[in-house]
C-alpha cells in the first residue's frame, strides 16, 4: 500500500498557507469581523456571532463514530470524531510550502481532523456488545490527549497502528487485539508532512516509517537582509498552470520545504526496535513489494519550482532492498512544469508506479505514447508495462489503451481488471486480462459514460488478504466477482446494490438492492460466497446504523445503535422533486420544509442552495442522484440550518450545463444557468410552497460564482449568498472547474462568465463570505474583496464578511457560528419580510447610499 495514497483513516483535509500570513491572523483573532470591513460597511458589532437555537446546541453535539471493518472481517474499528476546534487551534502558527500546508511544530498537516479515542468490538452481537477499549500505556503522562491522525489495520487484523498528533510531533502507537494493550512504539518523531507516515510490511515482520531526522538542527531563521533578487525565466516550452497557491517564492522557502520535508525511512518491528534505511531523504511515497523483500521508494529533488507544487518536481523512483540499499532505479523524472491544463494531460515517462498484488515482486506503471498531450492524434494514448524482479532486461507490455489508465485491479495470473477513461468525451472502458498469458486476448467487460449513472454497473469489489494482498475478491471457484453500487441511481432516487460477476461470461445477477422507505449500503462483503453482509441502514427517522444482513433469507442483526445526534430536527425529511427547463432537460432537487409546516400556513421565504455542473449530454444532465429515505441532520455551517427559522429550502437544485457532440458546456453557461434557476423557482410555486417574491439564491465556491451570474443575468430572486467564490475569470486565465480551454483560447467565454464584468446589474443585496487564508487553486480572498469593491462602486448592496485564519471551508466554531448567524441575519432582513423586490431594491439602494462617509 503507498504510504501517499489515501489512508484508512487518513488527513481528511490538507490545508495549506503562509506562515506570515497566519500569524497575523492569530494577532487578530481578538479584532471584530466586521471592522476589517472597507469604510461604508455597518461597525455596530463586534467579535464572533453565535446563531440561534437549537442551531448552537447542535453544532456542539459530539459527531458519531467513523467505522472500519478489520481485513479478516471479524471485528469493527470505532474511531470517535472530534467536535468543530476552536479558532485558537485554527490560527496556531503554520506554513505555506510547494502547495502543501503544515504545522511546523509536529511536522503534520496543519488543520488536519483527528479522532480523541478509539474501541474495538466483534462482528457478532448485538448493539449491546462491550466495546475493547485500549489499556493505555503506562507511560504516558496522565491526562495525555489522544489526537488520532490515522489509524491502519494490520493485514491479518491481529494488531492497529495509529499516528497520534501531540503538541510537538506526531508518535506511533501499537494497539495489540489479543493482549489489548497499546503501546508507544516511536515518539513523536513521525515526519507527516506528506500524509505518508507508516505502513505495514505485507508479511507482518514489522513496519516502515518515515520520521523526522534524529540529529536535525533547529528550524533556519529567515535572513533580516535580502541576499539578491528573485529571478525567473521563460523555457522552450509554454508552461500553463492553473492558480496555486502556497508556491516556493524565494531560496529561502526552499530551504525551509528541504528542512521540513526531509525524512529518514526506518524499518521497525513492534517491540520498538528501529533500523535506518538509507539516507535521508524528501520521501513522498514508501511502498513495501508483496513479498515484502523490496520498497519502492520516491523521492524528490532539486531544481524545485516556484510554478508548480511539489507532486511536480523532480522524482527518482527507485527499488530498494530490505537493507536499504539501491537495487534499481526505475525513473528519474524532470521537473513537471510544462504540462498542459486538459484534464486528460499527463506528464511523460513512468507515472503511477506501483506493484503488481499478485506477484511477488513486479512493478506496474502507465507510460503516455501520445507524449502526455490529448491534442496529439494518436490511435493508442497509454501504454501499462510491467517488470519482475530482479529488474533485469526491458520492462514488458500488458497492454496498450485508446484512453488514458485509470485503475488497476489484480486477482491472478489469469485475471486481471484494467480500467481507462477519457474526460473530454466522458468515456469509461473496463477490460478483463490474463496478465502472465500474452497470448490470450484481452476483452472487454464495460464500455461506457462516466456521465450515465443509471447504468452504472457499480465497482468491482476487493479485499485485503492476511498476507497484505489487496486482490480483487472473488467466489471461491474464483468464477465469480462482486459488483458493489452504493449509489444505484435511478429516476426515483438511490437505490443501492450488490451484484455477482461471472467474470467467463460478463453477465450479472442481482443478489441484493436496497428497498422500502430506508438507505441502507453495502459496506463489506465477509465471506467469499457473500452470503453475509455488512450494511448500513438509515431513514427519515433513523440514524446511520449497522447490521449484518444474511442475504439467502433477508434477516439481519443490527450491530450499533448511535443516538440521533440532533433531536430538534426529528421529522425533517427530503422530498425529491422533478421538474422540466424550458429546452426540455430533466431536473430534480431536493426539497425541504420546516418541521410542522403545512401547506395551509401559506408559502415560505426560501434558500435555493445549488453548484452547478458541467455534462457532454442532456440525457445525463437529467438524471437524478441522491435519495428521499436518508436521515438528515445538518452540521458545520449547512444551509439545513435554515429549517430551523422558518425557511423552506431547495438544496442541489440541478443547474446543469451541457455542452453536446462539439460544443463545449460553457458555450452557454449563463443561458443555461438562468433557464434551470427559472425552472426551480417556478417548480415551487406550482407547489404552493414558496413565494415568488421571498426566493434567496445562495452557494459555496463554484456555488458562490453561480450565485453572483444569476443575481447579475436575472431577476429571479430577492437576496444572494456567495461564500468562498471567484468572480473574475480573467484571474484563472489557465481553466476553472471542468474548463479546459485558456482564457486566450476562449476569451469571449472567460469574460461573459464573470460577474465581476457586471458587478453594475447587480442590485439585489449579496452577502459575500470568504476566509482569509482560502488555499484553494482559484479562489482567493482577493476575488472576494475586490467584487464588494466593485458593487459598492456600481451602487449595489452587498456586505463582506472575512474569516480570520480560515480555508476554503470553514471549520472554527466561532467562524461556523458566525457564517451561520449572518446568513440567518441576512435572509431575515432581505427576504423574509413581505414586501415587493422593488421595494427591497429601493431600500437596499438607499441603506448603501446612507453608509457612504
């Protein structure tokens, strides 16, 4: 497994920023939102607002466990979720390095979630079973607070390794299954920045870590002078890129991305003892060969980029042996500046290198024929090779593809799945081959849109054996295969499956689909005939659950019973509606209403909540995703919260934009726009549930640069609210969202598409939020500032909030609390009263004019 991949319970997010930033934010923690307002904005309050109940009581409620299943299916991991931190957590000191945010303390992520305890139990039983909870370790100091970052089953699910966040470093622990004692294997000396901290050898002999070097000198102190300037020049070739943030900017941060960034692999076994493997090194990924005899190990090296984040730089990917010693080096790949922005670009030479499960030590990489540029003709795009131990000779061919490699799946000599697409047409191609049998021709088992999710066939389902093995799982006659969809979309709304593949003949039958008046997925398969499963379970009126479920008769046997974690919203539960815009394409949303309500109490004020998407077919566009039977409860800053006051709500309205054969989506992005915003609008006043004249519009990040289109190309709605947008194409002149074209390419596009080109028609009040320290490619706090600039100078209403020390989401309870409590505010003062949207324009003008100084 790479330690770079997506871990079991790994960062939920990596947040990124510059130190000097974020220490001013923390300075200012104590100052009012509102007065760092331009002059003109209302400077009545002060400090953080908190909204109203239930809403504070709710946002304090402990969040349920995250669960994992053990690789031999026998027992459940709990993992207890933290509540939102504080600001005074948020605004801690952090660093902004090669797009990559940390806290330079622990040499961890910065603003990473953690979990603050842990138990095991049986997957047997009942909801009354008794949780194992861990006897600690004696050594730690009393009251030692446990902040999980990660957690990792071994491969024969006997023993759990977990990454524990303290106040200077990150420390590994061993929590033995069958003594139940946890143990600290190594102090705080995990190196986390990459997310790449440990990993379990296949064999169960020990582990592979990455940690901190032990004779590191104290952090470099950047020079009070300035050495010389700061160069940098044009190549050969055009080097696009879209907007990063966090980029090297000077020598000095590539002194400190070397002195942060450098680790030192070891090798441990679990009674503590650690080995040094090779020298230290910018480690982004350490992979252990199934045998367990070899690592594949990348590294980074200079040049660095002040262009492009560190995935880019210079990589050496190279085996290893169990001594730490070079065994070969597989690539060394150049700096990566001049891809270009279409998303089916790769960059040339190996990429994806990794092992093949099934084998004892053989390398897997996709290779691009097409020289990583989707506009070069070619009649085949990617080629996969592989190469065995011990790495002798030239690597052989598995097979060439039309499209680009997209996954891998390995099962035996006989059986393999390979997986490609192509974003530009939205095609999806899944082929069955016999990799150790050249001779035998590989076929197709699915062809495919990635757009068409009614017949999605779901994903082949895989398990990871005692040996570390991740191999597709398979009946044991090894004819059959498990498709597994925990969507299953169809026009009346999710409905999950689970289907056995005859991988001989490619047919499928359904052994289960999710019906009635609950949600319920499959979560695990637990034997290789699937004969029992683990499901979740959840209604309207019922939390998220567990159960096993027999499938031969249908009984099931519920394994936990999590309260429901917000009470005050029982009985709140969606309505899907369906509805047709003016050039004939389907839509659907879902629909809210406060609890209590009913139709005879007369039409609501209401949220439209919506972010826009983009598709190659109206049939596509038109299909409905999500479900009217799962529990809804809302948390962190979720427009849910509106139900609460009195507000009807319409959340992810379809607003699709499509773009057939030739035509590209945006083509016509604002016409489209307008028609499937009109379409909503007029949906819910043929339901007699909302008054056309009390109808807010509202998003978040591409949601939020919807919001400003409609409020400047329509008068359909009464209030806006944008929070962490772009408005001004023009900034992100190398593609947004799913654009793939520059700005020079398509400037005509860039420009209709940005509200900020017409701030001046935009005279309906807006609230506009963002956080100060947005590390999102596009989205920063200056597109933010400068659209309230520019409705302020056009006479327009709007109001600017900033959010100390926040990201792209928002995560501090004090900044939950407040975003809420002015979206509250706001819909109160500009859409639940009744009176005409002239009048509201009228007074809205008027308030704007009387701020002036």
């Amino acid at each position: 497994m790479s330690l770079f991949s997506t871990r079991m319970f790994g960062w939920f997010s990596m947040l990124f920023s510059s130190w000097w930033f974020r220490l001013g934010a923390a300075l200012s923690l104590t100052m009012s939102i509102t007065s760092q307002l331009p002059a003109g904005a209302r400077s009545d309050e002060s400090g953080y607002r908190q909204p109203p109940e239930p809403i504070a009581s709710i946002l304090d409620a402990p969040p349920p466990p995250a669960i994992s299943v053990s690789p031999d299916r026998t027992r459940l991991l709990y993992l207890e979720r933290r509540g939102l931190p504080t600001i005074a957590e948020l605004a801690a000191p952090e660093l902004g390095l090669a797009g990559v945010r940390i806290n330079p303390r622990a040499n961890a992520p910065s603003r990473v979630s953690t979990f603050i305890d842990y138990a095991v139990r049986p997957l047997i039983g009942g909801p009354d079973t008794p949780l194992i909870r861990p006897q600690r370790d004696p050594d730690d100091p009393p009251g030692t607070d446990h902040r999980i970052l990660s957690a990792q089953w071994a491969p024969d699910g006997r023993r759990i390794l977990l990454a524990i966040l303290e106040d200077h470093g990150v420390s590994l622990r061993l929590f033995d299954l069958e003594s139940g004692r946890e143990r600290r294997l190594i102090g705080p000396r995990l190196n986390a920045v990459f997310g790449a901290e440990f990993d379990f050898l296949p064999d169960g002999s020990g582990f592979v870590a990455l940690l901190v070097p032990e004779d590191r000198s104290p952090a470099p102190e950047r020079p009070s002078t300035p050495t010389g300037p700061i160069i940098q020049q044009t190549g050969d070739k055009p080097a696009p890129g879209r907007t990063y943030q966090d980029l090297l900017k000077d020598p000095f941060d590539e002194i400190l991305f070397e002195y942060y960034f450098t680790s030192q692999l070891v090798f441990g076994d679990f009674e503590g003892h650690l080995t040094p493997l090779g020298p230290p090194g910018l480690f982004t990924s350490v992979e252990p060969s199934p045998n367990s005899q070899y690592l594949l190990v990348e590294r980074l090296h200079r040049p660095f980029s002040y262009l492009v984040p560190a995935g880019r730089f210079p990589t050496c990917v190279e085996v290893w042996n169990r001594r730490g010693e070079l065994v070969k080096q597989v690539a060394d790949l150049p700096l990566r500046e001049t891809i270009p922005v279409s998303f089916d670009a790769v960059a040339e030479g190996p990429r994806g290198v990794t092992w093949r499960e099934d084998a004892e030590a053989t390398l897997v990489w996709a290779e691009a024929l097409d020289g990583g540029d989707p506009e070069v003709p070619a009649e085949k795009r990617d080629r996969v090779r592989v190469w065995s131990a011990p790495f002798e000779g030239e690597p052989t061919t598995l097979i060439d593809l039309e499209y680009r490699r997209a996954g891998l799946l390995w099962c035996r000599g006989d059986l393999a799945i390979v997986t490609e697409d192509w974003f530009k047409t939205r095609r999806n191609r899944t082929w069955i081959l016999a990799p150790d049998h050249p001779d035998i021709p590989p076929r197709v088992l699915f062809d495919r849109s990635s757009e068409d999710r009614y017949n999605d066939p779901g994903r082949l389902v895989a398990t990871l054996r005692p040996d570390g093995r991740r191999l597709l799982m398979t009946s044991t006659d090894g004819r059959f295969a498990y498709l597994n969809n925990p969507s299953g979309a169809t026009p009346e709304g999710s409905r999950p499956f689970l289907d056995r593949l005859d991988l001989q003949t490619g047919q499928t039958e359904r052994l289960w689909r999710n019906q009635g008046d609950c949600f319920e997925q499959v979560v695990a398969i637990l034997d290789p005939e699937a004969t029992q499963v683990l499901i979740s379970r959840e209604s309207p009126l019922e939390p998220t659950n567990y159960h096993l479920l027999t499938l031969a008769d249908g009984q099931t046997t519920r394994l936990t019973d999590f309260p429901d974690p917000a009470p005050q919203l029982a009985g709140i539960k969606p309505e899907l509606i369906r509805y047709t815009r003016d050039d004939g394409v389907e839509l659907n949303a879902k629909l809210y209403l406060p609890p209590g309500y009913d139709k005879s109490q007369g039409p609501l004020p209401f949220l439209l909540w919506a972010y826009p998407r983009e598709f190659k077919s109206a049939a596509a566009a038109g299909q409905v995703s999500g479900s009217p039977h799962v529990f809804v409860r809302p948390s962190g800053d979720s427009p849910l919260f509106l139900l609460t006051q009195g507000y009807g709500l319409l959340d992810g309205p379809a607003m699709p934009i499509i773009g057939e054969g030739d035509e590209e989506p945006n083509d016509r992005y604002i016409e489209q726009l307008v028609a499937s915003a009109k379409a909503a609008v007029d949906k819910l006043v043929e339901l007699g549930v909302a008054d056309r004249d009390r109808i807010a519009i509202g998003g978040h990040s591409y949601g939020a640069f919807m919001t400003a289109n409609l409020l400047a190309h329509s008068d359909l709605f009464r209030a806006g609210i944008a929070r962490s947008g772009a408005y001004n194409r023009t900034l992100t002149p190398f593609g947004f969202q799913a654009e793939e074209r520059t700005f020079w390419q398509a400037r005509d596009v860039y420009i209709q598409m940005s509200p900020f080109t017409y701030a001046d028609r935009i005279k309906v009040p807006l609230l506009l939020i963002h956080g100060q320290a947005d590390n999102n490619p596009g989205t920063f706090p200056l597109q933010t500032e400068r659209f309230y600039a520019a409705i302020k100078g056009t006479g327009g209403h709007a109001r600017l909030v900033l959010l100390p020390a926040e990201s792209h989401g928002y995560r501090a309870r004090e900044s939950v609390g407040h975003v809420l409590w002015e979206m509250i505010d706001w819909l109160d003062r500009h859409v639940k009263p009744t009176r005409s949207p002239n009048a509201a324009t009228s007074q809205a003008r008027e308030e704007t004019s009387s701020s002036e100084p």
